[in-house]
C-alpha cells in the first residue's frame, strides 16, 4: 500500500472544476488500487508555498502527481517554484504530472519543470495504475505505454495507450472535494468523451489523438443519473457542469441519449441545475426545450465567428445562419449561453473582423454579461497541429505569443496592428477596473463596519449615495463587453483607412479615451475623472464622521 499525493494547481472556480473532474477519476481508482491518496488543494492553502510542503513532509508519499488541465499552468511561476522545492524534499517519491496540458505540450513541460520525471499522455485510467504497478515491483517503466519521460538530455516518447472503451466500467469518480461548498458550489462531471467535430483549432481533438484509437464513448443514462444521486445525496450539491468536449457526443445518436437523460431526470423528480456545452447545429428547438424542463440553464456554444470563410478554413463545419438559429433558439427558451468566439487567427483579414462586428452587434453578443473576462475579442491559440505548422517560423514578428502555445504572427499587417492596439486597449481597462475594484472593496469594508453601519441608518441620504455609486460600478462591470466592442469597431475603422506606415499611436490613444469618456457619460453622466472624485469625495464624509 503506497502513500500518493496529488496536487490541484491555482485556478478560477471554472478551472478548477475541470481539474478536480480528472483527480476525483484518479483519486477513486488509486484508492481502489490499495493505495492511500492525499490531495492537496492549492487554493484550499491559499497557495501558502510553506503548508502544501508540510503537508508533504508528514505525508511522505511514494508518487507525487500535478495536474496540468489548462496550458497557462505550463509557466506558473508559483507551480514552477513549488515543484522545485518539493523535489528538494521529496525523499525517494516520483514525481508525475498528467492532464490535458501535460499532453499537448509534454516537452514544454518537461522542460520547464525539472523536477517532474513523466507525464502521462492523454486519459489517465489504464497507464497511471499500471506505472505505478511496475514501479512498485520494481520493474522498468520506461517501456509503460501511454507515457513521456526524461531521459539524459532526451525527452522520449512512448507508444500511445489504447483508450477504456466503456466508460460504464470506471469507478464514480471521489466527490469529497464538494464538501468545500465555497470552494466548489457546483459539481462537474462528464457524461462522454470526445466529439464528432472536426474543428481544425480544437485543443481536445489533439488531446484524444493521444490515443492508438479516438472514438465517441458515452457512459449510459443510467450511469450519469447515479453519479448525479450520489452527489446530492452525499454533498447536498444540486447545480452540474457537463464538462464533455460536447454534450451531444456523435449527433443523432447522442441527442436521442440526451433525450433519454432529460426524461429520466423529470420522471425521479431531481430538482437540478446544469451547464452543457454544445456546437450549433446541435440546438434544436423540441431538444432543448425538453432539456431545459429537466434542469439545464446555460450552454457554453462554439459559435467561433461570424465569417463564414473561417467557419470553412478551420472545418467547423457549419454556417453564420446556423449560428443565428441557435442563438435565437436559445433566447426563445430563455437558456442563457456565453459564446465560445475566435476574433483573431492567423489568417485574418479586415473583412473577417468586419464581419464579425456585425455578426457580434446584430445578435446583441456584446450585450451579454460575462462572468469571466469578454470572450468576443480572444485570438485563436495554436498547439502542435499540422495545419499550422508553416507559421512556427514566419518572418514577421510574433505578436500571438502566449508561453504555452505556438507564437505565430497575423498575416495581414493592418490585423496585426489591430490586435496589437487591442492588447493595449485591454490593459487600459484592466487600469479601470482595478480602479473600480479598489472602490467596490473599499464599500464593501464600509458596509461589514458596525459603526458604518450604524451611521448609515441615521443618514439615509449618505446611505442612499454609497448603494448607488455600488450599483454604478456594477453597471461598469455588467457593460465591459460593450465598451470593447464599440472600442475595437473604432480601433479597425480607423487603422482600415491609414496606410500602415502613418498610423499614429496619439491617434488611437484619443480614441481609446474618447470612447471611455463617452461610456462614463453615458452610464455615470459624468467623466471618469468626476466620478472618482465624486466616490472619493464620499469616503472622507465617512471617514469624517467616523
């Protein structure tokens, strides 16, 4: 019997959601291997570099295992540094990591942590027990399919694993996490894997193709609708995220399974909540209706754009109109969804951009309130597919350059000056909303003081203009989406118009401040800088009363 720990890195509330899908698979299934598994939350220790290591130390596992899920975690500086001291500790333990990241970019990794000795290519069910079978008999594992590891100053590469064919056969992931409710209020669980999509961008198609086979599987109704039970029984957790690559699987037959799910979750009575995610054409109107009565309230949707030539370039494999309809389906049901949006890829033109301002403003995307950061403005990230290759190496310099995927440079010059303005209107607002985040705190500190509080009951008037500069800021945050895109629609008019070489930086500066001015008008009847006077003006009357 093995001590095993398994560490879950930093990460928003959705994040993490996807992370903790796969260690509660992994965590069940080396507890009933006759191990005992401790996992270590980074955000439950508040990323406190010194606990997680105590925490080590008085386990004194034989394996450690990270979770790479999404591919930013590949240049953590505090995941970098925490996996570094832990090697300085970790006694005889082997270090593994695993996830979709520790897939796609295994090399990347490998080489930014030093420390990590494998990692597990694609779904880890069938290769993490039977690594730790052979290490345990002491037996060599560099030939253990389904893995990557160092080797001197080599990284190798080992035969592809086959995929579990019936999902039916694995264990009901560990829930326990949940009983973390502030942490974790809504549970995630998968219902199938893979998609029959063949979207050329698509992170998860290269993360199945990891495998000697990649078919659509889907556990049965009946194996879901028991998963579901066990957590509102166990934890009192009713709100789900379907996390699928899509909810619908294969197609047809996929939407006959969501059928038969909708109907046996309305026939046991189960009083839930869920997210799905879906592609366009999968939206159908007697569908979703059902599905909505059995609990389902929002739709993360693969729109993509509003262009119909990328829509084709990439192999998406469906069309602007189709796109609309599911929109207005989804409207019609009144399910909300948050749109799955490219803006920028490497072969982008004026026209495209174009047409996907259009396409954002006449189906109201920009309207939307995002809980995240606007998913409208995101360009596309590249890993190591075929299809874009010959951009590793383009002359131009890099301006797409996230640390974790393939650098590439926007074809056409007056794109690449657009997205290069838009990083800067970007940092911009952040400067706004820290501002703004600044003052909601400073409220919310105001509202937890008992002689605030007190005050404010004798003046209603004091009272009556804090909630309203609170409800003010709120407006703020609720129409970011909006003033980006009014922003970038300016941003790519004027650039459109000016040869490349006379485009001025002053120029785009006063349109930028401009449009900020005319949406702090618009929503606050007053400047920036007259509000923040106004706010501040506030916090020394009570700072002077109290």
């Amino acid at each position: 019997m093995e001590k095993i720990v398994i560490i879950s890195p930093p990460g928003n509330t959705a994040e993490r959601m996807y992370s903790m899908r796969d260690i509660g698979m992994l965590s069940k299934i080396l507890t009933l291997n006759d191990n005992i598994v401790k996992v270590i939350d980074c955000i439950e220790y508040s990323n406190n570099l010194q606990k997680i290591l105590e925490i080590i130390k008085k386990e004194k596992p034989a394996f450690i295992f990270g979770i790479f899920m999404w591919a930013f975690l590949l240049s953590n500086n505090f995941l970098i540094q925490l996996f570094e001291e832990i090697n300085k500790i970790k006694d005889n333990a082997l270090i593994i990591a695993f996830g979709r990241a520790a897939t796609i970019r295994h090399e990347t990794l490998l080489i930014n942590f030093k420390s990590i000795q494998i990692a597990v290519i694609g779904e880890g069910e069938k290769t993490i027990p039977e690594l730790i079978a052979l290490i345990k008999n002491g037996k060599d594992f560099t030939k253990q399919k389904g893995i990557a590891y160092v080797k001197g100053e080599n990284i190798v590469l080992n035969e592809r694993q086959e995929q579990i064919h019936d999902l039916d056969t694995l264990p009901l992931p560990d829930h326990s996490y949940l009983k973390n409710r502030k942490l974790y209020p809504i549970a995630p669980l998968y219902t199938s894997r893979y998609c029959y999509g063949q979207c050329k961008f698509c992170i998860n198609k290269l993360y199945h193709h990891a495998h000697t086979t990649y078919e659509y599987r889907a556990r049965s109704v009946d194996s879901v609708i028991a998963e579901i039970e066990e957590i509102i029984n166990n934890y009192n957790v009713n709100i789900f995220y379907f996390v699928d690559d899509n909810f619908f699987v294969d197609g047809e037959k996929g939407k006959s399974r969501a059928i038969d799910f909708a109907e046996k979750i309305i026939k046991k009575n189960l009083k839930i909540s869920y997210f799905i995610e879906s592609r366009v054409n999968d939206v159908e109107i007697e569908l979703f209706t059902l599905l909505k009565k059995s609990g389902l309230r929002k739709v993360f949707l693969g729109i993509e754009s509003g262009s119909q030539t990328f829509l084709d370039r990439y192999h998406k494999e469906t069309t602007i109109s189709k796109n609309e309809v599911a929109i207005n389906i989804l409207r019609k049901l009144s399910i909300n969804f948050e749109p799955g949006f490219i803006m920028f890829e490497p072969y982008s033109t004026i026209e495209d951009l174009k047409q996907n301002i259009n396409f954002i403003k006449k189906n109201n995307l920009h309207l939307i309130n995002y809980a995240t950061s606007n998913p409208l403005l995101n360009p596309m990230n590249l890993y190591d597919d075929e299809f874009h290759k010959e951009l590793i190496n383009y002359s131009k310099e890099n301006v797409v350059n996230n640390d974790y995927s393939i650098p590439y440079s926007l074809i056409d010059d007056k794109v690449q000056e657009i997205f290069i303005n838009v990083k800067k209107m970007n940092n911009i607002l952040k400067n706004f909303n820290k501002t703004f985040n600044d003052y909601l705190n400073k409220i919310n500190i105001q509202f937890q003081n008992n002689n605030t509080n007190r005050i404010l009951k004798e003046n209603a008037e004091l009272n009556k203009k804090l909630v309203n500069i609170k409800y003010l800021i709120a407006k703020w945050f609720d129409h970011q989406s909006e003033l980006s895109i009014d922003l970038f629609e300016k941003i790519v008019a004027y650039i459109d118009e000016k040869v490349i070489n006379n485009i001025e930086a002053d120029k785009i500066n006063k349109i930028i401040k401009d449009e900020i001015t005319n949406f702090h008008f618009k929503y606050f009847n007053c400047s920036f800088e007259e509000n923040k006077k106004n706010i501040e003006s506030l916090f020394f009357t009570l700072s002077d009363i109290n």
